[in-house]
C-alpha cells in the first residue's frame, strides 16, 4: 500500500487557522486553483510557491515536503 505524501500547503493552512479561499484571495487566484494543490491534484509553481510561502510568513522549505531519508 503505498503511503500518500502530506500536503504542506494544507497543513500550514490548518496551523494557521486560514483556509484555502483565504489563500486564493490573497494571491488573487482562483479558488479551484489553490483547493488543486491543497489536494495534491495540481502543485504551484517555485514563482507562487514563493507567494504562499510569503503570504503565509513561512519559509518556503516550510511548505516542501523532504525528501531525503523518506520511503
């Protein structure tokens, strides 16, 4: 059974107390969008990776998944 990767994006959501149609707002983007890679159906590019990071006052490496030493 292989393992489903945890989406960062989501989860620094969660912890935030923010939701996804917060995030498309504040990178003015759509919300069908945005709700595409907090599913893992769609990932944002390094450019709007770079956006969220910010808007979410994270570190970008915040929001990658590592993987070195994972299986």
């Amino acid at each position: 059974m292989e393992k489903k990767a945890a989406n960062r994006i989501k989860i620094v959501l969660a912890e935030k107390n923010k939701t996804n149609n917060w995030l498309a707002e504040q990178l003015d983007m759509n919300k069908t969008t945005v709700s595409k890679w907090c599913t893992n159906q769609m990932q944002p590019t390094m450019e709007t990776l770079y956006a969220v990071a910010d808007v979410l006052d994270v570190d970008v490496r915040e929001l990658l998944v590592p993987t070195k030493g994972t299986k």
